[in-house]
C-alpha cells in the first residue's frame, strides 16, 4: 500500500510532463503539415 504514494505521484508528473510536451510541440508548429514530409521522400533530388 505505501508503493501507491511513490507510483502515483511519479504517474502523474509523467503524464504532465507528456501533456506540457504536447502543448509545447503543437505551438511550435511540428503538426501543421503531415502529408509533405512523407510524399517528399519519393522525389530524387536534382544537383
């Protein structure tokens, strides 16, 4: 029963760390354009 009061605050500093991550990552724009990079891959570059 004592394990529960060092998993359950570590569970949730884990998952505010993920959404703080998240939030982070969307404001910096890493989700505006997720058809380009894949589609790009397929064109050989010209020298």
């Amino acid at each position: 029963m004592s394990v529960i009061y060092i998993i359950l605050p570590l569970a949730l500093l884990m998952a505010l760390g993920g959404i703080i991550a998240f939030i982070w990552a969307t404001r910096r724009g890493q989700f505006d354009d997720l058809d380009t990079p894949p589609n790009r891959m397929l064109f050989d570059d010209e020298e």
